[in-house]
C-alpha cells in the first residue's frame, strides 16, 4: 500500500466534510486496509449513524453503477476502481459491523474502560450514569454530607467562604451552581495551592496584597493638603468626599464601587501617579495639579481599594476549592467506589486526573517503568483514525488520545494516518470544555518535529447555500476592516479569525436563493414588549413563508430555550402552522397521566398533601367517588399503592393506574400511548435498581426527558447551538442581539477563571481565581492579561455563534431584528447591519404580523420557493402524536378574550387578519388588565363607604391614557345595579366563599381541560360563575349573539365547578357581564 499523507481539513459551514470523511474511509478500504483497522469518532451519536448510513449509501451506490464507480474512482484517486470492487468492500463492511469503531468519543472511553477496569482501579462491573442519575448522585451526596455533622460543619465552613457570607440565597442553587460549574475545573487542577494563592497568581508581588499600615496616613496627609492645593468650596468638598469614599472600603464586607467622577479620575491616573506623577485632577470646573508627595498618598489609597476587592476574591476562591475538594471526597466514596461513573468520570479517569498521583498509568503518561502498557494494546488494534468536529475536543479529550495519535504520527512506515476535520469559526462550545486552539496546535506542533507531518486543507466550497447567502457571509465575517472596528481591544482576536477564513463560494452558482435582513422600530411611547412584536412579525413571516403547504424544513434560531417557548406560543395563537420546540420534553411533567400518577404516588407518601389528593381525586379514576367519604378513599388507595410498590416495584403501581383511569373513561390518544409506554421504560429502569423510595421515584422520573421527532413541513425552533451540523430549507434567525465585544457581562463574583500557562499542547491551569470587577482588573497587569483573554475567547465564541445561524440555510435566510436607535456599537446585531445595511436606510417597507417592518438588506430571489414548490412531492404525513401538533379533542380553556368569541358557534373562528392585527393584541392585553382589577375587588362590604371609587382608582396609572379608559370603563359598569350587586356579599347568603380568577384542570368526558374562573361565589348547595367580557356590544342583538356564543364555554365551566365543589349542576348559575354596556346575561 502507497504510502498516506495526515490531513487537517478546515471545513467551512456546508463544504462537505461529512463527504471528506467518508471518501477517505472508502479510500483507505480501496487501498486493502481491514475496516476494523479504521476508528472514525465524532461527538454524537446522530452524527455517527450518518458517516456508517453514508459509507455504505457510497458504496451501494457505485456497486450499483459503473459511472458512479468511475466518478468515485476519479474522487478517491485510485488506479482501480469498478462496480465489483465497490459491491466487495460493501459486503466486507456489512460482514464486519460488529468489528468497526465507528461511534463518539464518549462511547469510545466507555469502551476503554470495559476492557480495562482493574488497570484503573475499577471493578469488573460498573455503571455508567445518565445525566439525570448524575443530578440523583449529587444530590445524595449533598444530603450525606448533611446528615455527618464533623462534615457537616467543615463544609458550612467552606461555604461561608465561598459565598463570602452571602448565606441569604438559596442554599441548594448555589451548591448546584458550584458543582455544575466548577467542579470539572477542581478535577483538572485539584491542587489547592493554585486556587486564590498570591504567590501563585503574582510570584513577583505586588504592593497591595497585604494590608497597608500608612493607609490611614495617606488619608490623614490628604485631609491636611487640601489646604494647600488652593481648592474652591466645591471642590474642597469633592476632595474630602473622595477620601471618605476610599475609607469606606474594607476587606471583610461585600464593597461597591462609587460611581463619583472624581474617584473614577483618581483610579484612571493610577499608572501615572505610581510612577510620581505630577497629575492633573478636575474637580468641579477647574484642573488642579497633584505634587509627586500626594501621588504617592493617592497611590496608597488606590493600593487600598485594590486590596479590599481583590482579597476578598482570594478568599472566596480559596473557599470554592475546599468547598469543592469536600464534595469530591464525598462523591468518589459514596459513587465512584459504587461502581457509579459519569462520562466526566471516564475521561477524567482515563487521561490521569481521578488517581493519585502514585498510582497513575492514563495513556497520556510518557513512557516510564510504572507505565501501564494499555495504551500499547489500544495501539496494536487501530492503524487508521478519523476524527470529525474536532475544534469542539476538549483538553481533556485529547490527553486520553493524545498518546495513541502520537505513535500514529511517528510511525515511520508511512503506513498509518490521522485524518481529523473541523471549523474553528464554528466552535461554539468553549462554555463546555471545547479546546479550538487544539486543531491548528497539533499541527504545529508535528510539523515543527517532521516537516510536512500533517498536511492542512482549507474547503470554502459550500454544498449546501446558494449564492446570495455565501455573499452575505462574506460581507458579514470576510471583512476584517470592520471586525477590526468592532473589537478595537482585540486586534489579535480579528487576527485568529482572519487566519482561519477565505471567501465563501458555493457548488450552487446557479441556484435560487434569498436574504433579507428586517427590522422593527421600537415604539418608546407603547408599553409593549419590543420581543413580543418582533415575535409577531415573525409568526406572519410563517405564515406568508408557509413551509408545511410548500414542503419546506424551515428552522427559526433562538439564544435561548426559554425564549423558544415564548415564540412558540405567539405562532401557534396568531397562525395554523405547526411549530415545535427542539428542546427537551420533560416525561413526568408534561402530559396529566404522568402528573396524576405522581400525584397518586405523593399522596400515598404524605396524606397531607392535601393538594396532590385532590389532583388525584379530579382523574376519570375517581371522577364518579362521592367526595363526602374521601379520607377512608385517601387511605385504603395509599395502602393499596405502597403495597404494591413495597411488593412489586413502581411498575405494578403504574399499570394498576392505567387501568383505573381506563375504567373511569379515560379512552388515550396516540400520544398518551407513547407516555404511558416511555413511563413503563422509566418505572422498569428504577425497579431493576431495587429502590422503592417514592421520593427517589418522583425525583428521577421529573427529571427523565425525551425529544420528539418533528413531523414532516413541522417548523423547528431550537437555539443556535443545537443547530449546529443541521440544514434547512429557510432559516429564520430570530433572537441574536447579544454584545459580542463585551464578553464578560454575565459573569458574576463567583465566576472563576482558570488561567493556563504554557504553550501548543502542553497547557495546563496554573492558578484559579474569581475574577474581581472590570476596573478592577485594569489596574493590575496579571489580571488585565487573563481578563482581556477571557474576553477574547468569548468574543470569538459569540461571533462563531453568530456564524453557524448564518449558514444553516440551504434557501433562504430572514433575519429580524430590531432596528438600531443610534450608532452601531457591538452587538451581533449591529455586526450583521454594519456590513450588509451600513446606511440603515429601508430598501421598502412591509407589514408582517400586523406590524410594519423595514427591508434593510435583500439579495438574491424572493420567490426563490416557487421552484421548491415544484420539486416538493407531497408525502402523507404520519399521524402526528406530538401535543403541540395535534388538537385536543375538547380544547383546553383559557379566560375568554375576544378572540374567543364568533357568531360561528361551532368553529368560534375569527379571520386571519384579525389574529394578525394590533387590534388584537391590544384587546388581549385591554382583557387582562380589566380582569386584573376585577381580581382585586373582593366584596363592597369590607371597604369604607363610598370607597370602591377610590379603590379602583388606586388601581389605575392615571397618566397612562389607555388606563385612563379603562377606569372609566370600569366605573361606569359598577354604576350599572345589576353589575355593582355580583360585589355585594348580603346578595348571595349566609357567609358566601368567593374565589378570583381560579385556574383549574379537569378530566370531563375523557378529556383533560384546563382554564380560568373569573369571579365564582359558592354557598354550601349553590354556586354562581360570572365571566366578564369586553366584546364591544351594544344593540340587544349583538349581545344576544355574542352571549350565545359563549355557551358552551359556559356550560364546561359549570360542568367543571360541579365536579370541583360537589355541587349539583343545576344549582349552578353562569353569568356573562359585558362591560361596555353594563349589562348582565
């Protein structure tokens, strides 16, 4: 076999390096090596199916066809090549499935350690943990520690530290915090001379580590030069407020720095006065100089100020490790020992870091006596590595292959190779241990042992967007000007990237695309949220779009979850298109079987959980149970319950509940089949552990997730990261204004900063802090140089996000933002216009959702889908069981706004317009702000004569004119006897209860519903419901039409009330009041 080159491939978004990848494992079966002989790792398990499913479509393909043969022949670069050759190695590959390495690096280290278990100090048996089992472990860990007092107190100890006496918050959270996010930096630096040590951080000193004894001189010598310095009245009084200011700080409190001017000028001068100055100090309107004997007293202070921050951080950070260093102890004794790892562990174990130092054998070690020759053996099975999204490998990743790439790499037969292919512009997970630097270091580093050790290529070529999108990624990230003016500060950062690009071009030159950059006006007089009518604009750019008629994958790209959702529910409430959230779908808290079962589950645990008995009670199982006799019900099904989990685990006590809510009528649809069956998995995994802990039970099945498989035409929204190495039809970037040239906004006191020294790939953290403030950090050289480090590395993360949502698109890309007020600062946002919309001027302006938005930037076809359309076969969709696609049978109920009312009573459907409309929304939110006031009225009797006036107005902003009409809307209604009496307790009785907006959840005719009460009154027989409305009605007829059309909303609620208080149905009223008119029905 001729001898291969290495490769690093840097491959561009869509350029085809899953292509690459599976070429070269082709190549190298072409060349006669045994495809066991060959290990392709990447990060997912998703991403690994696809490199087997595509070797294999290749080479099926090219078996099936001479052309496609020859063309793979030309592509590989072989002397032979036919169909018989590709159906061969297609039935070797087949033959050998269960010899091929081909998955991701987790499952790789997983597979070390199985074969090796008493080399690292582990058991034949142990267990690998999901992530839900790892939040279980901790948190016995936690209560372990808790319950051994001598711990107990060494870790309250170092709590106190950590938090610096901040105990006021919550407990639980932070020690989660801690450990979820610094407990890995603790495992690759345990030691704790390198957390908070001065020696360490600064081996040269520096003069304000310690406490100054001539600070209090320095103050005193300022005080008596005042007189000297010739000030006026004014500034004499800055002068001693600044010194006062400075006195106030002391290392044993949490401190604040002042926002006075003349304190930020004296910090400012600092480099200066250090040196002797003389300075220049305004104070007031005028400039007073500062002799070099007072620069040295103002330096003292400065030194002060230095020290009560920064000690203070020494302190915490030395707390943070003993805090951690507790825990670890506790965790390796009570989970490792079990036999219990999590994937943290494995690599942790593997690469070194979990043994003692005395005992360590990882494969990274050099070669030694005590070197275990595990690595050897490793070595002996594998001649050929492929390694796929390696800008996202950790450090501590690479150090368990770091050893066997190196034999690779220094064979000298030539007859064995590395082949790893990434983006750097694409590494966006440094946040999770992500190491970017390694992709060009382990270059560099083999080439300047053997030159031309590793070969390096560069693929721009996008395969999967067309030519107006590769011409706004180039204006955006190919223009180093700009970047240059957008992180002056870090003219290094424009340099890194600017090593790593060249101009985009695409194998679609002839292709139809688009671009459009959209942005809305902020409205500064309007109490409107700005996201939420960008949210709208966005629901009518789908519904225009409409992806699931056209057969379009169509993706729209958030920062964050919790955003995802909100959006999600402004296009399912303004549009019919189906719409999904890619994140993860909770099982034991997402649909009522589930919850209900809990509940059984609790209430058999604790009957004092009142609330969970009567959840319980609500279910078709007990729909029919007269509530009178309750409590004998509550104990013999709790005896019933922890019986038969005492008995036969939680998987008896399951089916049993299927079974009671199937006889009570409960009759599941496609998609509480799925939970039930995902439930039985959940129950059977626990039971096989031997736990009959409710608590544990409850615990682990509302932390067990799933995600659902979008349905055909489904719009997907998901956040950029989870994006990554997908492709879409259109794409609509949605949410991505966060500043990209101020990295560090979100870190807090407690974030650490894990400095590395050295160099290539040779680093490792020397000394841990948590970073004191900004200007803090800019009066010390060391943590300048670490801060402006952090701040590039996250800056270069945001722009890498930025990318990979510009280059998710195959067709269209629609970015909608906001439109800038003034210069463009830093944001992503601004970015994005600076470079495609320098002007800010609108090309035109079109009205989406209901609101008017400017076209800044377009390029390209707008009607580039009208070809898709007719490329698109319909497919039948299968039976969609997802709950955001498929409608209830009886629709859950929501305070009725007016858009819940229509003169169709069977569809109580409105024109689409409406939903699109401003008017819409501002009648929704002129709803729920009058049923807000309604919810603050109890009843006339408990306030003073004369006073439900004034109790209104104290309600209402009254310099808020739209409030303004709701007051007099209000009022008016009140003045109305009929309206005025559904206040007055003596109409309804001896002691009435009154419930305010109620919400409620229901089984009725096997279907779960969910809504509102607005105002209901209850005697011990009888019941009033009484729903307002802000229909705009008038004439008799009008609200004689629109009451009728509110009657089987009513007649669900007096269903629902009925069972809720064991009330006849036919001793319960409803009641609609129509506000504007004043008027009862």
């Amino acid at each position: 076999m001729k001898s291969l080159r290495n490769e690093m491939i840097l491959a561009s978004a869509g350029s085809g390096k899953t292509y690459r990848l599976t070429n070269r494992f082709v190549h190298l079966l072409a060349l006669g090596v045994p495809p066991e002989r060959i290990i392709a790792l990447t990060f997912t398990r998703k991403a690994a199916a696809e490199f087997l499913d595509e070797i294999l479509k290749k080479l099926a393909r090219a078996a099936s066809s001479q052309t496609v043969a020859r063309e793979l022949k030309e592509q590989l670069d072989l002397e032979t090549f036919d169909s018989r050759r590709a159906l061969e190695l297609l039935r070797l590959v087949i033959d050998r499935l269960h010899l091929l390495t081909l998955g991701t690096l987790d499952s790789f280290f997983h597979r070390i350690l199985a074969c090796f278990p008493a080399e690292f100090g582990l058991g034949t048996r142990f267990e690998v943990m999901s992530p839900v089992e790892e939040r279980e472990a901790r948190s016995r860990v936690f209560a372990q520690i808790f319950c051994n007092r001598q711990v107990e107190a060494a870790f309250s100890e170092a709590f106190s530290r950590a938090t610096f006496g901040n105990e006021e918050k919550s407990l639980q959270r932070l020690l989660d915090d801690f450990v979820e996010n610094h407990h890995a930096t603790f495992l690759r630096q345990p030691d704790g001379d390198r957390w908070g040590a001065e020696a360490t951080i600064w081996p040269d000193g520096v003069p304000w580590l310690g406490e100054d004894a001539s600070f209090a001189d320095a103050c005193h010598n300022l005080r008596g030069a005042s007189n000297n310095l010739g000030l006026d009245q004014a500034a004499l009084k800055m002068w001693h407020g600044l010194i006062d200011q400075f006195e106030a700080f002391a290392p044993d409190r949490s401190n604040t720095k002042p926002k006075a001017t003349l304190f930020e000028r004296v910090v400012e001068s600092y480099p200066l006065a250090r040196k002797g100055g003389p300075i220049t100090l305004k104070m007031g309107r005028k400039e007073y100089p500062i002799a070099p004997a007072l620069c040295n007293s103002l330096v003292i202070l400065v030194h002060h100020y230095l020290h009560c921050f920064i000690s203070p951080n020494l302190e915490r950070t030395r707390g943070i490790h003993q805090l951690l260093d507790l825990y670890e102890q506790s965790y390796n004794q009570q989970i490792r020992r079990a036999g219990k790892l999590g994937f943290e562990d494995i690599q942790m174990l593997l690469n070194g870091s979990l043994i003692p130092t005395q005992h360590r054998h990882q494969l990274s070690l050099d070669g030694g006596e005590g070197r275990l020759h595990v690595d050897y053996r490793l070595d002996g099975q594998f001649d050929h590595w492929l390694l796929d999204e390696f800008q996202d490998t950790s450090n501590g990743q690479w150090q368990v292959i770091a050893n066997l790439i190196d034999e690779v790499l220094q064979d000298p037969s030539g007859q064995r190779s590395l082949f790893y292919v990434g983006d750097v512009k694409q590494a966006i997970f440094g946040w999770r241990g992500g190491d970017a630097a390694l992709f060009n270091d382990i270059r560099d580093h083999y080439n300047s042992l053997r030159p031309d050790c590793i070969a390096s290529e560069q693929m721009q070529d996008s395969r999967r967007s067309g030519p107006a999108l590769m011409e706004s990624i180039n204006r955006i990230f190919g223009n180093f000007e700009l970047l240059r003016d957008f992180f002056p500060n870090h003219p290094e950062f424009v340099e890194r990237w600017e090593a790593n690009w060249a101009d985009h071009t695409t194998h679609h030159q002839n292709r139809r695309d688009y671009v459009e950059l959209l942005t809305l006006t902020e409205d500064e007089d309007s109490d409107e949220d700005p996201r939420e009518r960008r949210f709208a604009a966005i629901a009518g750019l789908v519904a225009e779009l409409a992806p699931h008629e056209r057969h379009l994958s169509c993706a729209i790209l958030v920062r964050a979850n919790d955003r995802a959702l909100a959006l999600a529910d402004v296009i399912r409430s303004l549009t019919n298109v189906p719409v999904t959230v890619e994140s993860d779908a909770f099982i034991g808290s997402d649909h009522p079987v589930a919850t209900s079962f809990l509940s059984l589950l609790q209430s058999a645990a604790h009957p004092g959980d009142s609330a969970a008995w009567k959840h319980v009670l609500m279910t078709p199982a007990f729909s029919a149970h007269p509530w009178q006799d309750h409590e004998q019900l509550q104990r013999q099904v709790s005896r019933e319950i922890l019986t038969m989990v005492h008995d036969s685990g939680f998987g008896a006590a399951l089916e049993s509940w299927v079974v009671r809510l199937k006889n009570g009528g409960f009759s599941p649809d496609a998609f509480a089949l799925r939970r039930i069956e995902q439930l039985r998995q959940i129950t059977q995994d626990f039971d096989e552990k031997g736990n009959r802990s409710i608590a544990d039970f409850i615990r682990h099945a509302e932390d067990v997730s799933s995600r659902e498989t979008p349905a055909d035409g489904v719009v997907q929204i998901m956040t950029i990261h989870k994006s990554k190495g997908l492709g879409f039809d259109v794409v609509i970037l949605a949410d991505f204004e966060s500043k990209t040239n101020s990295a560090l906004s979100n870190l807090g006191q407690v974030s650490l900063v894990a400095h590395q020294s050295g160099a290539g790939l040779h680093r490792e953290i020397d000394w841990v802090l948590a970073m004191p403030p900004k200007d803090v950090c800019n009066l010390d050289p060391t943590l300048l140089e670490a801060r402006r480090t952090l701040e590039m590395n996250r800056a270069y993360e945001e722009l890498a996000v930025l990318y990979v949502a510009l280059t998710r698109a195959k067709f269209a890309t629609h970015i909608v933002c906001s439109h800038p007020k003034g210069d463009l600062k830093g944001s992503a946002r601004d970015l994005v216009i600076a470079a495609l919309a320098p002007s800010q001027e609108p090309l035109h302006t079109r009205t989406l959702g209901g609101e008017p938005t400017h076209v800044l930037y377009a390029a390209g076809d707008p009607h580039w889908h009208e070809a898709q359309t007719q490329r698109a076969v319909p497919q039948p969709a299968p039976p969609s069981i997802s709950p955001v696609l498929q409608r209830r049978r009886f629709p859950p109920l929501h305070r009725a706004l007016p858009s819940s009312s229509s003169e169709d009573n069977s569809s109580h459907a409105l024109e689409t317009r409406f939903f699109f409309s401003r008017t819409a929304r501002d009648a929704a939110n002129y709803g729920t702000k009058l049923h807000a006031i309604f919810e603050q009225i109890s009843w006339t009797e408990d306030l003073p004569d004369g006073s439900l006036h004034e109790r209104i107005r104290t309600l209402i902003d009254e310099n808020d004119p739209s409030q303004t009409l709701l007051r007099d809307e209000i009022l008016e209604a009140l003045r109305a006897p009929d309206v005025l009496a559904l206040f007055q307790r003596a109409n309804f009785g001896h002691q009435p209860i009154l419930w305010r907006e109620k919400r409620f959840e229901i089984i009725l005719n096997g279907a779960w519903v969910s809504g509102t009460f607005d105002r209901v009154v209850l005697t011990s027989d009888q019941a009033w419901i009484f729903d307002f409305k802000t229909n705009r009605v008038s004439t008799p007829s009008e609200i004689a039409r629109a009451s009728e059309s509110y009657q089987p909303q009513l007649s669900v609620y007096r269903q629902a009330l009925s069972r809720l208080a064991a009330i006849p149905l036919e001793n319960i009223e409803a009641r609609l009041i129509f506000t504007k008119p004043a008027v009862v029905v």
